[in-house]
C-alpha cells in the first residue's frame, strides 16, 4: 500500500489520480489532498477518501471545510498548508500536480523529507530542473514523472543508464496546424485565438491547448527530459505523431528503439508512477491495434514552429534561462488569449526576452524565482 499525498486534486491530473486510487484501494491510499479554490470538489473528495489532512488556498475556504468536516479531518490553508502535506511523516510519495510556480517549494521539501515525488507540473523541472534533480541524489529519493511522454522514456530506459542511449524521442501531435499545405507560415498571424484552441486530439485547458499549437509544449517537455534523465539537450528530439499512440521512444547506442504505446489515457502514467515499481493490473486502457490501422511519423518543421529551437537553446545555456523560457511563452500566451499580439508574435516575445537575459548559472532557488519575475516584466514589456 502506497501513502499518497496529492497536491492539485481538484485539477485534471488531480481528478485522474483520484480516479486510480479509486480503481486500486488495495495498492493506493489518498493520505493528503490540496485544492488550489474548488472547495466543493475537495469536500467530495475527502468524504469519499478519508484522507488524514487536506489543505485549500484560501483560509475563508479552509474554515468552511472545518465546519463541514469536523474534527476527523486536519485542515490547512495557503502556503503553509502545501508544505505541511509534502512533508506528512507517513507519506511515501507525493504527487505534484499545480500549476505554476506554486509547486516548487513544496516538491523541494518533499525531497528534503526523504519522499518520493511524482511530477506533473512541468515548472517544477523546467524552471528548477538542476536544483531539484541535486537535491534528490543528495537525499536519495526518486523523481518520477507523470506526463506520458517522460513516463514513456522512463519505462524504455528501465534503469539503463544514460551512457547507453542514443537519443530519446519524445513524440508530439504536431497541433492543429501541422499541415503546412493549409497552415504555411505566411497565414500564421492570420491564426485566431479560436481558432488555436481546437486540437485536433485533446480537450485541454487554454493554456496548454495554445502551448500545443506552437509546439512550445513539447520544448518545454525537451528541458523536463535532459533534467529527469540526465542526459544533454543534443540527445533529446521531437517527431511528429499525429495518432499519439506511441508515447515517446529511446534509440541505444547500438541502433535499437524502444517504444511505449497505448491509446492515450493519463491515469496510465499516473498508476506507473504510483505502484512503481510494480505493474498492477487495470483494465482501464484497452488498446486495439487493428482499429488503430496505422501509425505515421513526420520531422517537426522548426521553420513555422521555432519553439523547439528556443528550448534546445534554453536546455543547453541552463542556469535560469529555462525559468525564463517558461515564464515568457506564459506572458506571451496570455496577451495572444487576451488578443494585444497575433500567434507568431508569441515565439518572438519568448526569442527578445531570451536574447535580454543574463543568465545566472547553477541558481538557487531565490534566484530562480527572481528570473521568473524579470522574464514575466520584460516579456510584458517586449
């Protein structure tokens, strides 16, 4: 039985994750949950799951879920609260799954108390990839990933080590405009907000769904990779496939692929990272190769997608240049949702706040967080 604390339960990886302990109560107990301000679902949640302590933003909520619950379950608030689950002395893993930079103090501390953490928030390793994948050597825990992608290349490598591999491929569904006879990259700031958001695969929330468009999604994943396995950005590449069945693969130095495939379905990674490293059985993911029919692979064309070129570029300068990497293409797709820049534009105000950064190398975590803040007032200002 694995003791669980999940940070973000009320989101989609949070409500996934949920969904595999419900299937697995023999293997997976909820011990924390943290809501960012969806108190209602949190309530269900833990009436549901019992879990020992919970934890919301906002005190007002907190002291609503006081009232409700009673004195069975411990309730937090804020900050605080965060850290207080990430450190519960009976967990054995917790499961980062905020958005933003809210994950990265309480992913650090839960290192620092000898736990295991799941990573689903992409900040955590892109801004702060060296400091955190340091400070778990130094305390010898585990940094498992959640995103299928990483989670892919992770059961590929099945602890082979990174002098082995060639290169790891992580796969993308080249967005709703990967057909260059429709979308050439002359039409591109002719692309609506509207327009961007519908994918062609997922449903999936703005910001992502927008990160997809410009491939900025799989650079950021590209910065998570050379982190999580240790391994240079020149031996991480994208290929383009659109079926999203093979959820990335890793080439050996002796020419052997290695893939992982399924019909995509997040509570697949999110249970691998949870029961690692047992496999238990599910039969949540059904995968029928004939209904399937085929699979097809394309070259990203970092011409009309320059994302991939800025983070191999943001991946290889390190320091805090990822962090400002991150926090630009935030600022710079929220101005293109809110309509003051067109589609390209986004790339060109991630590449001139890039192009102003003086990079600090091996930063501290106060530094990091600095860089974020710089990036989002130059990239507002680009």
């Amino acid at each position: 039985m694995k003791n669980v604390v999940l940070l973000g339960s009320t989101g989609s990886i949070g409500t996934s994750t949920v969904k595999v302990a419900e299937d697995l109560p023999d293997h997976i107990r909820l011990l924390g949950l943290a809501a960012g301000g969806n108190a209602a679902r949190l309530l269900e949640q833990t009436r549901r799951h019992q879990p020992a302590v919970i934890s919301i933003n906002d005190p007002a909520k907190a002291a609503e879920l006081r009232a409700a619950l009673g004195v069975s379950t411990q309730v937090y608030c804020g900050n605080e609260g965060l850290l207080k689950l990430a450190t519960l002395p009976a967990a054995d893993i917790v499961l980062i799954a905020i958005v933003g930079t809210a994950g990265l103090a309480p992913a650090l501390a839960a290192i620092r108390a000898g736990k295991d953490i799941a990573v689903a928030s992409k900040e955590i390793l892109v801004m702060a990839g060296e400091l955190v994948m340091r400070e778990a050597r130094k305390y010898g825990v585990r940094v498992l990933a959640v995103d299928s992608e990483h989670s892919a290349i992770f059961q590929c490598l099945d602890g082979k080590p990174a002098a082995s591999v060639r290169r790891l491929l992580l796969t993308a569904s080249g967005g709703p405009f990967r057909d260059q006879t429709l979308w050439p990259q002359e039409k591109f700031a002719e692309i609506t907000v509207e327009r961007a958001l519908q994918h062609p695969s997922w449903v999936m929330g703005r910001k992502i769904t927008i990160d997809s468009a410009t491939l900025f999604n799989k650079g950021l994943e590209m910065i998570e990779a050379r982190w999580l396995f240790d391994i240079e950005m020149a031996r991480v590449g994208v290929v383009v496939h659109p079926q999203s069945i093979v959820h990335s693969l890793v080439e050996f130095v002796d020419g052997a692929l290695l893939a992982q495939l399924s019909t995509p379905d997040m509570c697949l990674p999110i249970q691998y990272a949870l029961t690692y490293p047992d496999r238990v059985a599910s039969g949540r993911v059904q995968t029928d190769f004939p209904k399937i029919g085929t699979l097809t692979f394309e070259e990203p064309d970092t011409d009309r997608f320059p994302a991939i070129l800025l983070a191999r570029r943001a991946g290889d300068t390190c320091g805090t240049m990822p962090a400002v990497f991150n926090a630009a293409n935030e600022v710079a797709v929220d101005a293109f949702v809110n309509r003051r820049i067109n589609f390209p534009q986004i790339t060109e105000t991630v590449r001139r706040t890039m192009d102003a950064h003086s990079v600090v190398e091996h930063p501290t975590l106060e530094q990091i967080l600095e860089a974020d803040a710089w990036a989002r007032s130059a990239a507002a200002r680009a």
